[in-house]
C-alpha cells in the first residue's frame, strides 16, 4: 500500500470536522449549543494532528477517538477538544494557561485562537517533543514548562482563561487564584469512575459559578 500523502490525510481531517459537527448537533442539549463556533471549527481543520501523535499512529489521527502518546497518557479525543476549545472561547487578545501539554496538539488549536499560550507538562520527555514539534511548525505564541499543573505558573498570571486536560476531584486552588476575574476555566472534574466537563466562570468580584456539562474521561490530574 502507498504512504499517505497530504492531500490524503487533508481530507480525513475535513472528514474529522464533519463527524465533530455532527457530534456536537446531536448533544446540542447537553452542551447548550448545535454547532461550534467557526474559529474553533477552522483551527481544527488547520491543524496537522498526525504530527502530534506518535508516528506508527498516523493513520489513526484523524479517527474520533484518543490516542496513546506514551507514559500512561493519550492525545485527547478530537470532539472533546473542539467542545473545550469552544467552551474556553478564546479570544485574539487573551492569555491562555493549558495545564497537560501533552505532545502539544491542545497548544497549538489554542495558538490559533489566543494571543499567548503558557502550558505545562509534568513529563519532561512529552514537553520536550511538544517543544520540537511546535517549534517546527512554527507556533511563536507558545511557552512550555516543565512542572505540576496543579500549581499553575505563576510568573505568568493572571490568565483570562485556564484549560485542563486532566481531571481534578476539585479545581486547584492555585489554578482559581491565577484566573483572572472575569475568566473562564474548562476542566474535567471527578473521580476516575464519574468524571464531568465542567465549566468554571469567575465574575469580576471574584464568585464561582460551575456548570457540569457532558460525561468524559481523562486521566487523573496529578497533584503533588
């Protein structure tokens, strides 16, 4: 069999965007919503995720589903990162902190959307891929570090918005403390056995108001 070739492998991204779409419209009562907004929608057709997942999975990038990414974690579902993505809003002018680097594929749909992006990976070796990979494709509006996202980074806060792509029984104090007021953090929350994506708004005075959204599973946040 030929190798896949960039034409092909446009077309089952365009494909992924239309299964995303007609996921997203058959929850829309869930989410709130039958379509996701047209800048989400546009950074997922232009982002090359082939090049965020390990190479012999390729040809599996563009299936709906998670991917292994090494060292017990997975590169996230493609739908759950379009309905985050879309929940978060990120704006042209806004500094985002994602907390799970990952091999960067979450950075880089946010780098389209924000002004700047600050991510954290607790795995040197994953960070330091999605450092490369990033570089190579020339995204200039992201930093990376290496630490407990659970922390947050702090040298770089507040943040207009915080996304976490791992879960937390209870959102981290040092993550609601960086939020700026008037921001917005999206996160999966729960045990490992009932987790639910759950959208966090913090008003200009300072008050939470949480909405639980859909069921999901990631893997747990670690917090020490």
């Amino acid at each position: 069999m030929k190798p896949m070739t960039e034409a092909h492998l446009a077309i089952l991204r365009r494909h992924m965007v239309e299964l995303i779409a007609i996921e997203v419209e058959l929850l829309s009562e869930e989410l709130g919503k039958a379509a996701l907004g047209e800048r989400v929608m546009a950074a997922m057709q232009d982002v090359p995720r082939h090049l965020f997942v390990p190479p012999q999975l390729a040809a599996y990038a563009y299936h709906d589903t998670p991917l292994p990414i090494g060292f017990d974690k997975t590169i996230s579902q493609p739908f759950l990162v379009a309905v985050m993505t879309d929940l978060l809003d990120p704006k042209p002018h806004e500094v985002v902190l994602e907390i799970g680097t990952g091999l960067g594929y979450q950075a880089a749909i946010l780098a389209e959307l924000a002004g700047r992006v600050w991510s954290v990976e607790i795995v040197e070796e994953l960070a330091a891929v999605a450092a490369a990979r990033l570089e190579q494709l020339g995204y200039t509006n992201i930093g990376l570090r290496i630490g407990n996202g659970a922390r947050g980074w702090a040298d770089h806060a507040p943040f207009d918005k915080i996304l976490v792509t791992a879960a937390a029984e209870t959102v981290p104090q040092a993550l609601l403390e960086q939020l700026r007021p008037g921001g917005r953090m999206v996160l999966p929350m729960g045990p490992a056995t009932e987790q639910l994506l759950t959208v966090v708004d913090k008003d200009a005075a300072g008050q939470l108001e949480q909405q639980a959204l859909i069921p999901v599973r990631f893997t747990q946040l670690e917090t020490e």
